[in-house]
C-alpha cells in the first residue's frame, strides 16, 4: 500500500471512530538477516541498480524455492510423517513502477536459461524418439519443467503429474493469475480453491475432469508461486475465513523506483545453475540449537495470534508462521549449500523467523478482507477501471476534468452513472485525487480528477463534510 492509500485508510478509519488509528509503518525488509548464501550476492547486485531490498528478496526466495523443490525438512524426528517441503507462495507488492517485474526478471534469468537448455535438449529426444520404428520405441520423453505461465489447477495438476509432484509459477502479474487459481471461475469445477489450499498443505490432491480421460493423483505436491501485484488488489490473495490469504508471504515496497538494467550477480547465476539441476531428494533436520529458535518463535507467534486486538489478517499470518519459517529455512539452508542434507545452519533459521516476522508486520500495514477492496466481480472491474483511467490521465498531463472524460469516454465509461461508480472508486484507490475547484478566472465550480502520486496534489487531508477532498494543491 503506498502513501496516499495508508493515509486514505487513516481517513476512512477517523470518520468511523473517534479514536484515531495511527498510521502502521512501513515494515523494513530484513535485509541483513536474509543476505544467506547466493541470496545475499542477488540483494547485493540488484538493489546497487536501485530496486528495493523487498521486491528482490522476495523474488529470490520464489526463485530459490523454484529450484530446490526435491528437498524437505523434517521438523520432528518424533513424526517423520510431517515433512515440510519449499512450497513457498511469495507476493511482491508495489505499486506501478515499484520494482516487482525488474526484481523478479534478475532473480529468475539464470533460471529461464536452464530452463531453455533443458527444453532444447528435451526436443532433441523427441526428434530421436519419432524417427524410432514405432514398435522399437519406449516410452515418450517427459519434457524436464521447473515453472509454468499458466496458473490454472488444470495446467499445475498436468505438469505434476509428469514431474513428481513438483511445479512453481513466476509471473510478472500475478493479478492476472489469480482467477486462474479458481478464485472467481464461473461455472467452473468449485473445488478448485480447495484443491489450491490442499497443494500448500503439501497434502494429496486429485483432479478428475468429467467427460475426458484426465485422472491425476499427486501424493505430495510442490508448488512455489512468486509474482508482482498492485497494492489494491491485496484482496485478490483470498480471504482471512479459510486461511487462503495467511499462506502468502508478502513482500512490500510502497515507493516508485527507477532502477538500472543489470545482469545477476555471478554468484546467484551459478547457485541457480547447480541448484535447478539437482533431481535427487535430500533431507534436512533441526538440530538442538534450531529447533529451540524456531519453538520459541513459534510460541511468540501463537501469543500474537491468540490477543484479542490481533486483526484477522495478522492472527491468520501467524498461525501459520510456524509452517512458514521451516519452508523458509529449508530453501535458506540450500542457499548455502545446494543439494545438501543434515541440520539447517542456524543462519538459515535466524533469517525465517526475521522473514516470518517481517511479512506479519505487512498484513499488519496491508489488513485483511474485511478492511481491503472487496473482492466480487462487480467491484473487481471496477477496480480495474479506475486503474486504467490512471494511466488514461497521466497521459494527459496528469489532471483532466470530469467534462474532459465524458467526452472522451476511455477505459469504456460511456454513460454518466458509470463515471460516477469509476469515479467513486478512483477516489476509494487514490485519496486526494478527485476534488471541486474553481477556475483561476472564476465561474462554476468544477470535478478535477488528478492521476496519482501527482506533485500538484499534497497529502494534506481535512475531512470535508460533503465528501469530496479538500487538499492543499500548488502549481495548478
């Protein structure tokens, strides 16, 4: 959530209760603590271009998650049937021009050209397997995939199906994806959401599709998802009633940022190298030393979650922060050494439980279902409406008035009683940004709408009785 939307939330709050809330900073990405093995030369290289700490840790941890899916932890010795596998899902949250596509394209290069060597290799196979006399051939080569553009139950439960249980997503947008994940399919299978928490979980998921041959089991499903998403639609990760939303692991910068083209650093390039190419499963443990860390972690989150003033969205993060901080171990503890087996290092824990703790301080900034944009198909367009017509106005110079855009009519806002939904929530999306001026000459007064983040528009908010901001303008 950016500036003007965290003061749009103060408002919004004082006009409901005498009490003002105060204004939850900004959260600081614990830079120092996450900088284990290849992770820190990534956070070295890419943030000296001038991209957050957050949106380039949390893009590596996606990443990395990616390409150490054969490995798990044991926490437990007591119940070697609880295993925790790198099932990470990692949102990157900034506004346009925050740094989450730059961060997320350095973290995963290595990665992709992996990922095409194996692909080139996988149709020389196939160009060998069809020239073979049909009687002669064996089986058809499955092609080696680490991640799909296609975050569809379907599509996931297909490549798991020819991968061992294992797939991950890395999407520059990862709103566009999320109805994929079956959160607002219409006359669609309606178990796809579940099946979607099931896969977290790591637990057994099976997908049938009537009136076909499709019939998939996967009995431990890995599946890390990492992408860039706009403040606003936060909403979209789920809802704090069945845990949907505390299985993400946010990561937020709230700033625009102007960053230089860089290549990975050397060594994330080779850690990605060595790591995505490792298929043989290996097994990782708590020692005394991590495991008295992690419980007493743990017991510190269950006190958080277990307060009466502890919002849903934070009280939902924390009870699943224990589950969170040894996935985030497990991939800490390959950074360091790719491929190996034994007790995660202790540097591996201290930097989850600074992780951990770090993304409940988001929720804490970002709030939950209850206190975001709601989340129906009706106010999901209009959502993305007022965003277009964002970017309609900061072509024009970044302030137009209402007349100028029912002459107009962009972003396909044809009728008056449309432009005054889109304009309700404009202002709903950018606080201080919609207002009644009257011209410099005189005359009527008149709706100006600016773009956001506009210098003629400060953050100088009075409460106006009739609705419409009054804010303290220069240069107009």
């Amino acid at each position: 959530m950016d500036a003007e939307s965290i003061v749009g939330r103060v408002r919004q709050r004082q006009a409901e209760s005498e009490t003002p809330a105060p204004v939850v900073p900004v959260p600081i990405y614990p830079r120092a603590a996450m900088a284990v093995g290849a992770l820190g030369d990534l956070l070295d290289r890419a943030t000296s271009t001038g991209l957050p700490d957050a949106m380039v840790g949390g893009a590596g941890l996606g990443v990395g998650a990616t390409c150490v899916m054969h490995a798990r932890l044991l926490p437990n010795p007591d119940y070697p049937s609880w295993v925790e596998r790198p099932g990470l899902w990692v949102p990157l949250i900034a506004p346009r021009s925050g740094g989450k596509s730059p961060a997320l394209r350095i973290a995963r290069t290595p990665l992709d050209d992996v990922e095409e060597a194996a692909y080139q290799m996988w149709r020389r196979e196939i160009e060998d397997w069809e020239a073979a006399p049909k009687k002669a051939r064996p089986a058809r080569p499955a092609r080696p995939r680490w991640t799909v553009d296609d975050v569809t139950i379907e599509m996931f439960m297909r490549v798991m199906d020819t991968t061992g249980g294992r797939c991950a997503a890395a999407v520059d947008e990862l709103r566009t994806h999320l109805a994929g994940m079956g959160r607002y399919r219409t006359g669609g299978d309606g178990g796809d959401r579940a099946r979607w928490l099931s896969i977290w979980d790591g637990a057994a998921v099976s997908y049938d599709r009537v009136g076909s041959d499709i019939s998939i089991r996967v009995s431990a499903p890995v599946a890390p998802i990492v992408g860039g998403i706009q403040p606003q639609y936060v909403a979209l990760l789920g809802d704090d009633e069945d845990g949907a939303r505390a299985r993400w692991l946010p990561h937020y910068s709230p700033g625009t940022v102007t960053a230089t083209p860089t290549p990975p650093a050397a060594g994330w390039e080779a850690w990605v190298q060595k790591a995505a190419r490792l298929s043989q499963a290996r097994e990782w443990h708590l020692d005394t030393g991590t495991d008295r860390a992690w419980r007493a972690a743990v017991a510190r989150w269950a006190d958080i979650e277990r307060r009466t003033d502890t919002s849903a969205a934070v009280a939902g993060a924390a009870s699943k922060a224990d589950r969170q901080a040894l996935r985030v171990a497990l991939v800490l503890a390959e950074l360091v050494t790719p491929g190996g087996e034994g007790p995660i290092p202790p540097e591996a824990m201290t930097g989850a439980v600074a992780l951990v703790d770090y993304t409940i301080s988001v929720w804490e900034v970002l709030g939950g279902t209850a206190e975001t944009l709601a989340t129906s198909r009706r106010e999901e367009t209009l959502i993305n409406v007022a965003d277009r017509l964002a970017g309609w106005i900061a072509e024009r110079g970044g302030r137009v008035t209402r007349r100028d855009i029912g002459r107009a009519k962009p972003c396909g806002i044809r009728k008056a009683a449309q432009l005054d939904e889109v304009l309700a929530e404009y202002r709903a999306l950018f606080p201080c940004t919609v207002r009644e001026e009257t011209p410099e000459g005189g005359g009527t007064r008149t709706t100006v709408v600016y773009a956001p983040r506009d210098p003629r528009v400060s953050l100088s908010i009075s409460p106006d009785p009739d609705g419409v901001d009054s804010v303290d303008t220069e240069g107009r």
